[in-house]
C-alpha cells in the first residue's frame, strides 16, 4: 500500500498543478506576443504557485523512480489525465464528454491492470 502512496502522491500534485496552471493563466492570450504572454504569466502568483507544484511533483518523482521499475511507475502517471478531467469538471466547470468518460475508464482499467499484475 505504501507503494502506491508514494507513487500517487506526486501525480496527485501535478493534476492540481494543471488546475492551478490554468486558473492562472485564464484567458490569457497570444494576440499581444508570445514575450508578452510568458512575462504575464510568468508574473502571476497563481502561475507561478501551478509552477511551484510541479516542481515539488517532480522531486517527488525522483523518489518514486529511485524505488520503482520505470516500466511500473511511469503508465500509472495516466492517473493525472483522470484527475485532470474530474478536477477540471469540479473546478473549471468543464464539460466532460462521453468520450472522455470512455477513455478515463480505459486508463483506470490499465491502471488497475499495471497494479494489480504488473
């Protein structure tokens, strides 16, 4: 069980960090240069709080890889794309499709394929 915990903790992290991010980033747009727009962005402390999390997501991840067989860990990290479509849903009011649905439980099938007999 620990195992999973300390896999999970860090992929957890990032698919709040993609919230994050893209709170921060609302409706930011392109229209005024690309230089523009990173100096905006990189200039929001919500941005760079989004930012912040992957980082620690990342250190994290170097304590998963240290223990785990990368051909182990790194499909269970198809978990984020889960969250991100359940936090995008709860958070961000996003529509979430048929197809999305569809193609969550697939990953969720995988996933629990990868744990249980990987």
């Amino acid at each position: 069980m620990t195992r999973f915990v300390i896999i999970f903790i860090p992929i957890i992290i990032s698919a709040i960090a993609q919230i994050i991010l893209k709170t921060g980033i609302g409706s930011t747009s392109t229209s005024g240069g690309i230089l523009g727009f990173f100096i905006k962005t990189l200039t929001s402390p919500v941005v760079l709080l989004g930012l912040g999390l992957y980082g620690l997501g990342a250190l994290l991840w170097l304590i998963v890889l240290s223990k785990e067989d990368v051909s182990f860990a790194f499909p269970l990290v198809s978990l984020a794309y889960v969250l991100a479509i359940i936090l995008s849903a709860l958070f961000l009011k996003e529509t979430v499709t048929l197809p999305r649905i569809i193609g969550a439980s697939l990953i969720i099938i995988g996933i629990f394929i990868i744990a249980r007999f990987g």
